[in-house]
C-alpha cells in the first residue's frame, strides 16, 4: 500500500512540475500582474531599458533619451482609443459607413461606430510621441521573446517619429501605403533585433493582435502589417537601412507599389484622376478620396475568388472617388472613377464586377444597373475607364444616368 502511495505521489510530483514547467510563463504572469503588480512594471521597464540600450546597434539609429513605458488597460484602450476616437470622427465614420454599404463591404445592418471601438480592442501596445503604452492583458513580460518583439517594434515608432517627417497624406491609397511603410519597419527591425539579442544569448502608430477576422473590413485594418515588411524587406535586401531610410524621403504613393515593390523602384506612380464635378445648389461635396488596389481587391474578393480578385485589381492605374450628399449622409451619390493601365485589365475588372454584384443578390434594372433595396448602381466601361455611379435617391440617379 505504502509503495502504490509513494508511486501516486512521485507521479503526481511530476506532473504538477510538468504542468508547472509548461506554463511557467503564464503562471508568473498571472501572479506578478494580479498579485504582484510592481514586480509586472519591474520586468517589463527591464526589458524596456535593454532594448533601449542595444536597438542602435540594429536599426543603426538612436532612440530618443526620454522615451518612456505606459502600462495601460484593455478597458482604457477601448474607452480612449475606441469611444472617444468614435465622437472625434463621427461625421467622418457615417460617409465612411454609407460608401461602405454602397460598395458591399459591409452588410445593411452593420455599425461602423461599434467596429471601430471593437477594433481598438485589438491593440496590443502604441506609441505617442515617446511614450510606448503597453496593454496590460496582452503584454507578458515573462514570454520574453513576444515581449521583446512587442517593445522593440514599438522602439522603432519612437526612433521613426525622431529621424522622419511624416508627410501631409491625402488619401486612403497614400495613408495605406505610409502605414505599411512605417509598420514594416518596424515588423523587421524588431525581427532583426530578436536575432540579434539570441546571438547575444540574452534570454498605433499601434501593434495589433493577429488574430483578427477575416473580413473586409479587418483586411483593410492590416493591409500595413500583412503587406508592409515584405516592402520594406525587400528594399533592405537591396541596399540595407540605408535604402529603407530612403524611402521616408521619398515615400511610397500606393498600396500598388507596397503589393509591387518594383513598382516603386522604377517610380510608377499612380495617374492622377479628376474628379466629376456636380454643379447642383442642393447637392454638397462631402468626400474626395482615391481608394486604390487593393480596396478594390478586397471588395472584389468580399464576394468571389480571392484570386480573381487579386488579378482584378492588380491593374490598377489611379482612381478617383467623389463623394455628395443632400442635406444628410442618407441621401447621397457618388461617382468613382478608375483609370487602369491597359484596356485589357479595364475589362478584368468589368467582368469581375459584374459577377460580384450577382453574388450580392441585387436585381438588375437594365443592363449594368442594378438595385438593392433603396441602393441604385451602375458600371460603365470606356477603354481603359470605369465609371462606377451609386446612389439612393432613386430619381436622380436616373437622371444623371438618362433612364
């Protein structure tokens, strides 16, 4: 009996220390946070000053004196980052809202203001100026290789906003293609520095949680952090930071020349496109914007195969999006523009949208008009051109298109 009790309890000695030894990490986490709170600050301030003190040595730029940690919550994150940014842009958030529902990126009953506060939801850390906040559900200074990741990509912001002026940007197209700029930077240097420190063996801007859903409006959140260290990857591989500091000198103008980085090597820019003037008293310009390749690859690929989609879009010449409204954000039209490089990728992209709006269940009123519900839209093709009109206000739509 003794030797099957002794034989229980070695085994069970094991498997606690098993179990103990797995989730080492996780276990000081929790007790170092809940219990221990300063114990928490303590580990991740070292960490901090570690990076602090050997980052030069990767990214080959010095990172300022005075930057600093900020330990925040998730519920702050949301309150701060997500509630708040909310009632700062709502205006902006409805047209952004209705051009959405118009284009079916979003269904009919989805809230833009509640997407945008549960997006904020997935920030891991940030940087403003040079304080670094870190959230404290997502950090663990204990999982040393994630932490340092985290801290070392976020260093990197504080270095950017340093060394770099960020430029006057326009557009959703050149926002996009700045974000990826600057995230991919950080992406590699942090990947870079993680080498570094394991031969050493030493044991929004925002940084994101990966495990984001696949949908569009999501896919648009991550375009920087999926697409944007494969561009900057690819000018270190050609000259090293030195060719990645180039380009804060001249920066890259498209998500098309983040998808195609020789693109951006032999400068092809993206056309400038005017937009369609509407010269009517009642009628106000709301939006102006220009949307590029790969928006309109995830619109595309929110409805068919994404790698129609892909091919669909990769043509992509320029593209301008105008935006009216009468009296309210509810009663608007818009005209979108698209230039693309030969006639040939025009009529891709024709076709693939045509299947797409099959997919969304609309009827087709004559050919290349459609209806959903209250929504009206039509595609016209000319050469190397596509028109795109939406709108719901059914009589001036037809109007404009003399139906």
């Amino acid at each position: 009996m003794r030797k099957r009790i002794l034989a229980l309890t070695i085994i069970l000695s094991i498997l606690i220390g098993f179990i103990f030894s797995f989730y080492y990490y996780e276990i000081k986490f929790f007790l170092n946070e809940i219990i221990f709170p300063d114990e928490y600050r303590k580990e991740s301030e070292k960490i901090f000053h570690n990076i602090l003190s050997n980052i030069e040595e990767v990214r080959g730029l010095k990172p300022p004196n005075d930057s600093r940690i900020e330990i925040v919550t998730l519920d702050w994150v949301k309150e701060n980052w997500g509630k708040k940014q909310v009632e700062i842009s709502l205006k902006e958030i409805e047209i952004k809202e209705e051009i959405y529902k118009a284009l079916f990126i979003i269904p009919e009953n989805a809230s833009l203001k509640e997407t945008t506060i549960k997006q904020s939801g997935y920030i891991l850390a940030a940087t403003s100026g040079g304080v670094i906040y870190i959230v404290r559900e997502y950090f663990n200074p204990y999982d040393f290789e994630k932490a340092y990741e985290i801290l070392s990509h976020e260093l990197t912001h504080v270095i950017q906003g340093k060394y770099f002026k960020t430029p006057f940007l326009k557009t959703h197209d050149e926002t996009q293609a700045w974000s990826a700029l600057i995230e991919g930077d950080a992406g590699l240097t942090s990947k870079k520095f993680i080498e570094k420190m394991k031969e050493k063996k030493i044991g929004l801007s925002l940084l994101f949680l990966e495990n984001y859903k696949n949908n569009a409006l999501d896919e648009i959140l991550f375009f920087p952090y999926k697409y944007g260290e494969n561009f900057v990857l690819f000018l270190y591989n050609l000259g090293g930071w030195n060719k990645v500091n180039q380009a804060y000198e001249n920066i890259p103008k498209s998500t098309e020349q983040i998808l195609h980085p020789e693109k951006y090597l032999i400068h092809e820019e993206p056309i400038k496109v005017n937009g369609i003037l509407l010269n009517i008293s009642d009628w106000s310009l709301a939006k102006t914007d220009t949307y590029g390749e790969y928006f309109l690859r995830i619109m595309l690929s929110n409805w068919i195969d994404e790698n129609l989609s892909e091919k669909a879009a990769e043509g992509w010449g320029g593209d301008n999006f105008t935006f009216y409204i009468k009296e309210n954000v509810s009663n608007y039209i818009f005209f979108w523009k698209i230039v693309w490089d030969k006639e040939e990728d025009a009529l891709e992209f024709y076709n693939c949208f045509r299947e797409m709006m099959d997919k969304t269940n609309s009827s087709m009123i004559i050919k290349d008009v459609w209806k959903n519900k209250n929504r009206f839209l039509s595609i016209k093709i000319l050469k190397n051109e596509i028109l795109l009109i939406g709108s719901n206000n059914e009589g001036f739509f037809k109007e404009i298109l003399k139906i």
